[in-house]
C-alpha cells in the first residue's frame, strides 16, 4: 500500500478535529471517452429510427398493436399523446424485463428473484414458479437492517399484538400513539437537535413539508441532481425555483449574490428569505454533498440551509450519524436535518429535525397532520430498536460493528472496481456505487447476466439518468460478507469483459484474477 | 498611358443606364414608394435619433452594500403554543371499538375505523407471519427489487374485488390521488372539479398545473353549465380542442360532507361531452353499497364506465397505503410517470398482507357486514336528527357525519367544549381539522364515524351525551 493511501486511510479514523474538504474529499467523475458518446447516441438513433419504422408499421396494421386499448369510444380526445409513449412503446419495452423484477424474500443481503419469461418480447409476462437466490445489490439495505428474525422483528411483532397496524387518525385528531413520542425523542437525541416529528413516507416527507417551510416571496436553490420529492416539494410551496450545478459552490455563491443583488423577478423587492437544498448522499451519482463550504456561504449569505439525508443518515460517518457526522460540523448549522427510514433502518417512513421553534410550526403546518394517518406501530418500533442497536442502547455494539462493516465493504468494493478499469462514480466513501455503462444495450445485457451469475443489480438509464451516462448502481449493505463481495466483483469482472465495460482511461484494465489480492484482503482484514 | 475611352464604351454604358431605367419603369409603384420610405427611415436612424443612455452597472461597493443590508425573514414564524395541533390527546393501546386515554377508557367516535378491522385478530396474525417472511420494509422502490410478490397479490385481489383489469398500490393514501393526477393531466388540459373535495386531491390537482374549473359542491347544474361553455368554446377552435384532454374529478362519499355524488348523471354526461371520470372512493370502499363496492354499486352504475377508481387501504381496511383500479390502459400509465409510485419505497409487505386478509373478510361477509353499516348509518342519523339543535351533514347511510350547532352559534370554540365534555363522559369524538389553505374550507364541525361494532346502546348514549353537551354550550 502507499503511503499516500495509508495516509488517507488515517484521515478517516480521526475524527476528533474538524476536516476541511480537501483533506478526505475523493470524489471522482471521470469523462465519457468521446467515442463512446457517439455510439451510445447513434445507438439510441437506430431503437428510435426501428421505433418510427414499428410505429408506421402498426399504424398501416401491418403489425399488431400490443399496447391495450382504450374502452371509451374513438371520438373522446386521446388519454396519451402518441409521441409521449414512444420511449415507452419501442425503446423501454425492449428491456423491460429488467425492471420491476419482484421478489418473494426479504430483501436482505440475498434476495429471492421470481423468474420471469415473456413469449411476445416483454409485453406480457408469465411467472416460471422458479425462484433465483441471488446477491442483493440493488436495494437500500446500507446497515442490514433488513431482516426477518432478530431484535427488530420481534418488536415489530410484539407492537402488532399491543397496538394493532393503524390508528385510523391524523396526527392533529388522535393519531398520537406514546410510541410517536418515543421515536421522535430518541430520533432528536441521535441527531443531536432539539426535536424531530416523523412521517409515514420519505416521498411525502418532502412534498408535503417544504410548502410549510417556503412561499410567494422565497427563493429555493435547489441542487441540479435532487430528487424528485425536492423538486415537487418546491414545485408546490409557490417559490420562485433556481437550479445551481451539482455540487459547485462557486455557481451557489453566484446565484446567490445575484439573487439578492436584484431582487425578485420582475419587481425587484428584496426576496422574504432565501432556502438552499441539498442532498447528503445523491443516489445516481455517489457523491457527497461538501457540507463545510455551504455552511459558510449559507451563514455569509444569511440563507437558510435544508440537507435531504435519506441515503446517508446511518451510512455514512464514524458513528452513522449522517453526513453532519462525516464532515464533524455543528448540527445547529444545519437548519433543517430531513432523512428517511426506509435505507438505513429497514422501515418506512421519513423525518425532519431542527430547532423546538421549527418542529412546532411543522407539527402546525404540515399537510399530513390533517389529512394523512399517523405511522403504523411496527414501522415504529422496527426504527426504535434499529436506533437502539445504532446508538448502543442495547448493551452491545452491534451497531458500531454494522457501521465499521459497511465501511469496510465500500472500499474494498470500490477499490477493486476501480482498479479492474471501470468508470465508478462518486466519492470513495459512499455506499452507492454507480459503474458507468452508457450504451442502451448494455442496460439490457449487464442486468440480465449478472442474474445468471447469481447477483440482482439496479441498471438504471435514461430518463433517471442522462441520455448517454446509463449506469449500474451497486448499493453496499453491512450484511454482504466478503465471500458475497468477492463473488460480485468476479461476476463483474466476467460481464465487463463479455460486454467491455472496462471504458476507463485513468486506469488500466484489469482482469480480477490479476489484482493484488493480498493487498486487498489485508487491507479488509485490519478494517 | 491610359487607353482612350472609345465610343464603344459609351454606348455601353449607355445601353446600361438605359436598361436601368427601363427596369425602373416597369417596377410597380408602390414598390418604389416603399424602397425611398426605407432608404429615408435609414437616414433618419443614423443621423438624427438620439442614443438612448445606456443604464450603469452596479459598482462592487454597492452590490456588497445590497448584500450586507438584506435581512431575510426568519425561517418560521412565531408559533402559537395554544394551538390545537401542539396540545393533542396522546394515546396508549389499540385504538379499535374502544380507546384509551390517560388511563380511561372511552368509546370511539373519532377514528376511521369503519368496519372494526383495527386489532382484527386474523388480521394481525397475517401481518405477524409477513414480517417472519419478509421482514419490516421493502428498502426500495418498485422498479428496483421492491415489487414483493405480496404487493402483485393484492392488486390483483383489488382488481378483481372492483372487477377491473388491473390495479396499482402506493404506500401512501395521500400520495396515491395526489400523484395519479398529474400523471395524466398536464398543462393544456382541463379539469372539472367538485368543490368540496378532499385537500389531498387539490393538492394532485394542483400539481397537475392544467386548467382547473370549479363547480358548486355536487350541484349537477352548475357541472352542466360549465361543460357547456367549455363546448361553445370548443367549437370555435375544433382543431385545438382535439388535443385539450378533459376529467371530471369527484369522490363517491364526500370527507367533507358526508354526501354522495350524483354519478348516473355524471356518467351521461360524459358521454355528451366526452370527458373521463377519475372517482376517489376513500371513504365508500367498504362502507357503501351492498357488498361494500363504493358508489357504483348504490347507484347501480356500470363500474366500466369510470375511468379510474381511487382509494385508500387506510379506513375500512385497515392498514396504510392508497390504490387505484382501472382497465389496464389507463392503470399501466402509472407505472411510469405517478412519481409517488416511481420515486418512493413501496409498501412495507406486512401491510400488504393485513390488507389482503381484510379483502379475505369482506369477501366472505358478502353483504352482511356492510348491511349492517348502513343500518346503523340510518338509525343514527334519525337519532341525531331527533336532537333539535344540531345540524347532521351527510347521507343517511354514510357512516360519516358531520355534526354542527344550528342557528350560527356555530363557533370552533363551542364544539371544542362539546368535545372536552364528551371525553369526560368516555365518549371520544373530534372536530374535524383543515389546513386554513383549503380552497373551499368547510364549516366547522364535529366529524362524527360510526364503527361497524357499535351497540343500539352505544348509539343512545352518544346521543344522550351530545344533547347534554348542547345545553350545556348554549346556556
């Protein structure tokens, strides 16, 4: 090992002192090769020229239309409009067998695939019966909290007998069960902020909470890459919306010093106040928001700053604390913390914390304290015993175990991608792992034979993605012991060699069989 | 030494100026009066129109200065700690027939617990062994390895319940008509909607940003009047009208009100003016109709005819979460563009089951049960009728009734003190509380629902309580 790379792995254990951003910021986009890009878009040319072909075809009733119909009569104005569907109808379907693919387990670090076949290419699909066991990759298990026996389970089971699944209430009538109460304490108390409310869904959690938070008059500056739940969430609060680059704090600064230079739109009065929106971990790329930087230009600025956690709480930071824990800056900085439980802590459900004086306006304001049903009780205690084993309330440290494995498995994971000569995207601390594929028919071929080799990965492109950086995203779970790991880089190593994923120029190509292993195992070992 | 110029040269140039003229002669003259009012409007431009000042850019100093001077508002305004929402009942146990608060047990009026499904046994154990199976969540959404084959089952057991071709589930009840109408009304296409209708569909309806019309809450007329217009509008412009998409967004049980929409018309009217009907029975699944199948069932209207159905698995059923139902035309849609179904983790399986063997009870009560609700529905509404004072809201039959005091003594605080007092009588009811940013905020009210399981005693003595209450307040 070097001793620049021994060095950082030092960085990484004291966390005593503050950290600027250099000192273990790795964060790495490498570049599409030029190449590349052109055949990813001639090929997307070729499914979209094969698409018009179809289509005119199905039209002149030439071929069958496989879509179904509509049952009302011809004369009603079209439910869709034909070139909406023409993603759907010619290129999605090619390789819809990739998507949605249920399983009939828990969705722990292995997972039961129900096999699938299609006799008319992928319109309709018949269940074999066959059930694949396969290496979990693809789902959001980060602390292997995912289980069907074991503490957590058996208080969820305990709850169902004592509190049944639902109130039926809203949290303003009498949806506040003592356990609400519970959660919301010991969620407040592992932040480390005044008080916390929790919610039945993540999605909701920022839909329905941001239009409390900001109105006419505000101002959202919202990262490029936020998720879907952001942008609606700022959709609907009424606020004016501008998009700075992801992750550039020169383009956040410009924006802000611009905005309140001039003002709002068109009348030029002073903005009532400015909201800055981040993520922790943003899962398509990898990469870690730079926490420290924003703070100060949010205090330099008098912007207030709401940070999504809901791929970092638990995964990130030496006590799973989130990404306040990874750059060890003062919560309070943070004016808004909003997370959810479905990752890291194996439920449902989402969260928002800060000062007292913020959670009581929310409790006030919130959409769903009205009109939505408060959280079932084993959602509940699923979360409050996870919490207890993060935290080390219960006796053991269990918890610190699951924090230090996952860790583990992200690096020597992203090592030996990265050294085999594949793009990976990302900071080398996140536990999603996105490796680039570009090409539309790789999506296809890179899913359906890492299945054959026993692992279920995610392979997600256009339009979660841009239209030339297709990707498979490897989520790393502290239940992937190193035999599962291993396992999963060889099954890479084979499909990127049948499919020539190995694009990077940085590094070199790599078979698995040539790496270093020893390095790599000893380095796991002293982990 | 130049060569001379001949004649041959002359007569060229001549020959030229000639043609020239000529060509000049056989322009038409407006063409000429045109090319001299452009030539002259150059001139003009160059010599004598003054240059407008350009406007000075913002020195640094002073950019700083605008900087350093602004004071945002602060994050949240002062909060009230009176408020309602900060001061709630804080409760400990099952919340079924009966709930318990601060160690007393009273009986519950409050909840949505329509058929008693809340600490169903055979309901609980189903939920018991999914968690043994599947653990608690799905820790993903359903595109990636969050479709459990539990969550197939129960659309397919919705689908078939309603009798559609398919059905979708959303892990969330708000979330499920909230993302369902932007997914299929974008910003050129209209929307009529009933004004009393449940804040979660304006919200979907609001994020749709198409054009919305309001009619007056279930008054058929003011429907018809609206589509007219929108038709003499439409003949203006057939070809732009071909493209504009219409819905008609209603709810079969009104939260609200209690009332039932008037759907047989509904239907014939949309095929008079061809619009679609997205219906949200969220609170008539199980509680209306024979055997429980909502609104179309009651008014004996074929279900086909809708569009789309929408509910909710979290009243009658029992568990958490939203579906819709609809031929698989319109349903498959949202496979891809409901965001609350693509971009949020699915239902944790254990709810899924509970929901399934809730369908399992309702499918062998057949009728019983819900007979059985509306009856009670009926008798007491004649009960509250009978106490001269309240105004009862709602159809005889809806086990939802909205209760308020008659002849404007009407006020937020009065029912509060009816509310109190009936909890230190054990009987637990709310009013109903709303968002002040409701587009047509409803009256106030005690929102009253009646559970399946409740005795003719338990009935009489709500009643007797509420007369109690009422001489109490109006004394």
């Amino acid at each position: 090992m070097t001793a620049a790379k021994k060095s950082k792995k030092t960085d990484m254990k004291n966390k005593s002192s503050k950290l600027s951003v250099s000192d273990q910021f790795h964060e790495e986009f490498e570049e599409t090769p030029t190449w590349t890009a052109v055949i990813t878009v001639l090929g997307y040319a070729i499914l979209s020229l094969l698409g018009w072909l179809r289509d005119f075809l199905r039209n002149i009733g030439i071929e069958n239309k496989k879509t179904s119909q509509d049952p009302n009569p011809k004369n009603f104005v079209p439910l869709y409009q034909s070139y909406e569907c023409f993603y759907t109808r010619n290129l999605y379907t090619r390789i819809r067998d990739v998507f949605n693919q249920p399983i009939a387990s828990v969705a722990g670090a292995t997972v039961d695939v129900m096999e699938r076949i299609s006799d008319d290419f992928n319109w309709t699909f018949k269940f074999t019966g066959k059930k694949l066991p396969s290496i979990n990759l693809g789902s959001y298990n980060y602390l292997g909290f995912a289980e069907n026996s074991g503490p957590c389970s058996e208080q969820a089971i305990k709850s169902i007998e004592k509190y049944g699944l639902t109130t039926c209430s809203t949290r303003h009538e009498l949806g506040t069960q003592k356990y609400m109460i519970e959660l919301e304490d010991l969620m407040a108390k592992y932040l480390n902020v005044e008080d916390c409310i929790a919610f039945g869904m993540g999605f909701a959690t920022n839909a329905l909470n941001i239009p409390a938070l900001a109105g006419k008059g505000d101002l959202i500056l919202s990262d490029r890459l936020n998720h879907t739940s952001l942008i609606l969430g700022a959709r609907l609060s009424g606020a004016v919306i501008r998009t700075f680059n992801h992750n550039d704090i020169k383009d956040l600064e410009f924006q802000l010093r611009n905005a309140i230079i001039h003002g709002q739109p068109r009348t030029c009065r002073p903005w009532k106040k400015i909201l800055i929106i981040v993520e922790g971990v943003y899962s398509m790329e990898g990469s870690l928001c730079k926490l420290p930087e924003i703070i100060e230009i949010k205090k330099k600025y008098k912007a207030y700053l709401y940070v999504d956690e809901a791929h970092s709480i638990g995964a990130i930071g030496s006590r799973g604390r989130g990404v306040v824990d990874y750059w060890n800056v003062d919560p309070d900085d943070i004016d808004i913390h909003m997370g959810t439980f479905t990752k890291s802590f194996g439920s449902a459900g989402g969260y928002i914390a800060g000062k007292k004086s913020l959670i009581d306006h929310i409790r006030i304001y919130t959409h769903s304290g009205c009109y939505s049903l408060s959280m079932s009780a084993p959602v509940v205690y699923q979360i409050i015993s996870a919490l207890s084993i993060i935290m080390g309330l219960d006796g053991t440290n269990d918890g610190q175990k699951r924090i230090q494995q996952l860790a583990c498995n992200v690096r020597y994971f992203r090592r030996q991608l990265v050294d085999m000569g594949f793009i990976v995207y990302g900071n080398d601390n996140s536990p999603v792992v996105p490796v680039m594929i570009f090409m539309p028919a790789k999506i296809a071929a890179v899913n359906r034979e890492m299945l054959k080799r026993g692992c279920a990965v995610v392979t997600v492109g256009f339009p979660a993605t841009l239209l030339t950086e297709s990707r498979v995203r490897f989520c790393i779970s502290a239940g992937h012991t190193k035999e599962m790991l291993d396992h999963a880089l060889k099954a890479m190593d084979e499909v990127g060699h049948l499919v020539s994923l190995r694009y990077s120029n940085r590094n070199h190509s790599r078979r698995w069989n040539e790496l270093n292993r020893a390095n790599y195992d000893n380095e796991y070992i002293s982990c | 030494m130049g060569s001379p110029v001949n004649r041959d040269d002359i007569a060229r140039l001549a020959t030229d100026f000639y043609s020239l003229l000529e060509s000049f002669k056989q322009t038409p003259f407006y063409h000429l009066i045109f090319e001299i009012f452009l030539i002259l409007t150059v001139l003009w431009l160059v010599c004598f129109r003054k240059p407008r000042p350009i406007a000075k850019k913002l020195t640094e100093k002073e950019k700083q200065e605008l900087i350093d001077e602004w004071q945002p508002e602060p994050l949240v305004p002062p909060v009230d700690t009176n408020h309602p929402a900060l001061n709630v009942r804080v409760l400990d146990g099952i919340v079924g027939k009966t709930i318990e608060i601060d160690g007393r047990k009273s009986l519950n009026f409050a909840t949505f617990n329509f058929l008693n499904f809340v600490g169903n046994q055979r309901i609980a154990d189903k939920a018991i062994q999914a968690v043994q199976k599947y653990g608690v969540g799905s820790c993903g959404p359903r595109g990636f390895y969050g479709t459990i084959d539990i969550h197939l089952e129960l659309e397919e057991r919705l689908a078939r319940f309603f009798n559609f071709e398919e059905g979708i589930i959303y892990s969330y009840g708000f979330s499920t008509i909230a993302s369902i109408i932007p997914a299929y009304s974008k910003r050129n296409d209209i929307l009529f909607v009933d004004e009393g209708i449940h804040y979660a569909i304006q919200k979907g309806v609001e994020a749709s940003r198409s054009t919305v019309k309001w009619f007056r809450h279930n008054d058929i007329n003011d429907l018809e009047r609206l589509l007219a217009e929108q038709d003499k509008h439409d003949k203006k412009n057939p070809k732009k009208a071909s493209t504009i998409r219409r819905f008609l967004i209603i709810e079969g049980l009104y939260m609200n009100y209690g009332d039932i929409c008037p759907l047989p018309r509904m239907v014939e009217l949309k095929y008079k003016y061809k619009y679609r009907i997205f219906m949200d029975e969220s609170v008539s699944f199980g509680t209306i109709g024979q055997t429980g199948r909502g609104v179309t069932e009651y008014h004996n209207v074929d279900r086909q005819k809708i569009d789309l159905i929408s509910s909710t698995l979290e009243y009658s059923v029992g568990s958490i979460g939203g579906f819709a139902v609809g031929s698989s035309f319109v349903i498959d849609h949202q496979r891809l563009s409901a965001q609350g179904y693509c971009f949020s983790a699915s239902l944790p399986p254990l709810l899924a089951a509970a929901a399934i063997e809730a369908l399992n009870i309702m499918d062998e009560e057949n009728s019983l049960l819900f007979e059985t609700l509306m009856d009670k529905s009926k008798r007491l509404h004649k009960k509250l009728l009978d106490i001269k004072g309240y105004r009862v809201l709602g159809e005889d039959i809806s086990p939802l009734k909205h209760l308020s005091l008659a002849n404007s003594l009407n006020t937020i605080g009065r029912l509060e003190y009816i509310v109190e007092f009936a909890q230190t009588r054990d009987i637990t009811i709310t009013i109903a509380r709303y968002l002040n940013d409701e587009h047509h905020l409803p009256e106030p009210s005690i929102r009253l629902i009646l559970n399946v399981e409740m005795t003719d005693e338990e009935l009489e003595f709500l009643c007797t309580v509420l007369q109690e209450a009422l001489v109490k307040v109006t004394a």
